[in-house]
C-alpha cells in the first residue's frame, strides 16, 4: 500500500502540494526532504 498525503501530512482531498509513494520509507524520505 502506498501513502498520499499534502506535504505537511494533512489530508489530500483538501489539495494543495502532494507527496505520493509506495512505501513508508520513501514517504519520510521525501518529508524530511521537504523539510
């Protein structure tokens, strides 16, 4: 399963800037980047 969430974690129904991916570790990796 993957994870998609806005770049703050928040819902992404509401729009905004998106993260996508397909695991949990690429999803933190791209968080803590976007940091």
């Amino acid at each position: 399963g993957g994870i998609i969430t806005t770049w703050d974690g928040g819902r992404p129904e509401q729009g905004g800037d998106i993260i996508a991916a397909g695991s949990r570790a690429v999803y933190e990796e791209a968080r803590a980047l976007l940091a």
